[in-house]
C-alpha cells in the first residue's frame, strides 16, 4: 500500500482549498496585482505590537490557562455587554483559540455525531464544509442568491431541514459576497432555529466591517444565547491575522466540551497574541475606525469601477470582498480567473471555490491600496472588452 492510499478517507476525500490552490501558482509570478487574499493590507497598528513587545520583556512566555489569560476574557465579555446587551460569564462561557479557524473546529468538534447535518448558506468561507466533514457531520449547503442581496431566507433553510439537522452555521457579514443580514432577518432565523432546536454557529468576525447599518450580534437575540456558538477574532478587524487568536462565547456546556478538545490539541493560544489582543480592546478603537473608514472608501471605488466596467454585481455592505458576477462572458469562474491572471496578472478567486452556488462570481479582496485596486480595475476592464 502506497503512503498515499494509507491518508484516512475523510482527508483523501476532502478537496484542498480552492484558494490556496490557485495562490500557489500566483506566487510564482511577477508583476500581479493581487486581489486573492483576504488579509488586511495594513499593519498592526503600532500600541498594540508595543503591548506585546512590553509584554516579552517583562516575561510573559509561558502558557496560560487553556481558556486564555482572565483579563482577556473580561475584556471580551465587557464588550459584548456594552456593545450588544448580552452577557456571558468570563470565567465558564469564553474560550480564547488559535484564530477563529480553531474555534470553528472546536465547536464542529464538540457538537457532531457521526451523520449530523449541518446547514451552510453558500458561498461562504471555504473551511465551513470542510470543519462540518472533518467533525464527521454532513453539510447540507444552501445557496443564497444575488437576487436576493445573497442573503438565506427561512424558507430556503425549511426546504433543507431535516430530523437529523443538529445545527446552522452562519457567517455575516459573509466572506465572499459581503452580505449582511438585518435584524429582522436575523430574528426570523432565530425563530426557525427555536421551532427545530438547532444549535447555531455564527461566525461574526467581519462585524466591525459593517458599512451599511450596525451590525447585530446574533446571541444578542432574544432567547438565542443559550444555543449559539458565537465566534470572533482579531485578524480583520485589527489587522492581526498572525498573531492568530479568536474567541468563542456560548454555554458552560458547550463551552468546557470545547475546551476539552482545546486543552490536548492546543492547550492554549500564543501568550503574545493574548496580550496584544487585550490592548487592541482597551485602546485599539479608534486605529480600528480609521482602518474601517479607509475600506468602507476602498469599497466604494470598487463597486463604482465594477458598474463602469459594465460588470454585474452586488454592492457588498460588510468584510472586505466584492462579488462581481462574470456570467455575462460565457466562462466558468475558475476560467476567468485563470485567463485574467495569463493575460493581465491580475489574481482574485473563482467564485466556485465558496461552494457550487458561487460559479459565475469571482472574489475580489479590496484590501489591498487604492493604487492596486485602480490597476487592478484597468486591467480587468481590458479584459473583459473581448467578450463584447
Ligand atoms: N471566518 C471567516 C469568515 C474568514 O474569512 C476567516 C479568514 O479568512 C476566518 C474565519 C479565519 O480567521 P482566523 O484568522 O481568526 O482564523
């Protein structure tokens, strides 16, 4: 037997990340303009990489309590009680992770029997069905239309529910549409989770990137607490992506399972990270607003460039991606996206790799600089003459 054919079936089956995949042969190339990754384009802002710094040289490098240091956690769950009136106990119902990504995989984890239906609204990002898989559930994908401002309705989600559904797992504002649920929606889905008794996950690490309205805390509705896995980060919004740490705030129940998982697999997040987190919440406010604002504008030039260009798309009020549909060239996403990038050295991503409802879209990340984004809009707009 091959080393190859000895991988488990659940990893031989899973696809590798539509993302990464195309990212590797980007790398390769001079001259790209890249719209593919979704990463802040900024810096940490400086207090808070000094608050680390600081940190190191008074000693803190050893590990923390698997849940993460106290001080952390009180900040969290300050800031969800002044920002969203809903409470949660710092010591029993917050676990700090390595990034939202562990936090999902935890809570997929900690949840999942073999066979449990999970439903996702698609696209969305790439690791849900692959957490729900790899936690040995069944995700039951439910597309979302731009019709419909890619927003998933109550009827959509009755039409797929079934004995065996034990969860919804929602992420808005959503990586790749930049779809945002008003509350009234919100509070129709909280009512559809109550009447089947599913747990929701909700996955709301783009919600200080909300341009359009505020954005409402799915636990913060009335009765949903108890049965969401809420999860969130410091990597969007204070440009942190390699400090890797997020949170996760629920139950006590589901809480101590996930620190189960957590204390073998993890045992906690780095301790640097922990303490930059802690500065980013106490002071880090303002440089968060400023990057905010600045794409908030970046996403305006985008969607401006996108409509003279004459491509079809949605107007994104939340994270930082912009959906144009590429239907009216006749290509497949990933065909568009792999010619653009042969012709014009532009890099974004097929639609498709956010699941199957996201062929005819591609993913443009727009942070990234004006100056970028402007080429990037050029080279795009020349491409697309072709097809004319
Ligand atoms: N959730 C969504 C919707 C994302 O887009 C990403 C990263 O792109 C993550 C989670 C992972 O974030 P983290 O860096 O906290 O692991």
């Amino acid at each position: 037997m091959s080393w190859a054919e000895r991988i488990s079936p659940q990893v031989q089956t899973l696809p590798p990340s539509g993302i990464r995949r195309f990212f590797d042969i980007v790398a390769e190339m001079k001259g790209v303009v890249s719209l593919g990754v979704g990463e802040p384009d900024f810096v940490t802002p400086w207090h808070i990489r000094e608050s680390c710094v600081y940190g190191l040289q008074r000693g803190y490098t050893a590990y923390t309590s698997n849940f993460g240091l106290l001080e952390l956690r009180q900040e969290i769950t300050n800031l969800f009680t002044h920002k969203f009136g809903v409470s949660y106990d710092p010591r029993r119902e917050a676990l700090i992770t390595v990034g939202v990504s562990e936090a999902l995989d935890l809570a997929m984890r900690a949840i999942l029997s073999p066979g449990d239906e999970v439903l996702i609204p698609i696209p969305s990002y790439v690791s849900y069905t692959a957490c729900v898989s790899l936690a040995g559930g069944i995700p039951v994908t439910v597309p979302t239309l731009m019709e419909n401002e890619f927003r998933v309705t109550v009827s959509q989600l009755e039409a797929l529910v079934t004995p065996r559904t034990k969860a919804l797992l929602i992420g808005y504002p959503n990586n790749p549409t930049g779809a945002i649920m008003p509350r009234e929606e919100l509070e129709a889905i909280a009512a559809f989770a109550e009447k089947h008794d599913l747990i929701v996950i909700s996955d709301e690490i783009y919600g200080d990137l909300t341009y359009s309205g505020t954005h409402t805390c799915f636990s913060s509705l009335p009765g949903m607490r108890e049965r969401t896995i809420l999860l969130n980060g410091f990597s969007k919004a204070y440009a942190m992506t390699g400090w890797r740490i997020g949170y996760a705030l629920s139950n006590p129940d589901f809480i101590a399972a996930m620190n189960k998982i957590h204390q073998y697999t993890m045992l906690c997040a780095p301790v640097t990270g922990q303490i930059a987190a802690i500065e980013a919440l106490i002071n880090g406010q303002h440089s968060m607003e400023k990057m905010v604002r600045e794409y908030n504008g970046r996403r305006r030039l985008m969607v401006e460039g996108f409509r003279k260009i004459g491509l079809n798309c949605f107007e994104p009020k939340g994270a930082f991606y912009i959906f144009p549909s590429i239907k009216e060239t006749g290509m497949t996403s990933l065909a568009f996206a792999e010619e653009l990038l042969k012709q014009e050295k532009v890099a974004i991503v097929p639609g498709d790799a956010f699941g199957e409802s996201g062929e005819g879209f591609v993913r443009c990340s727009y942070a990234s600089s004006t100056a970028n984004l402007t080429e990037a809009l050029t080279r795009i707009g020349r491409f697309i003459q072709q097809f004319r």
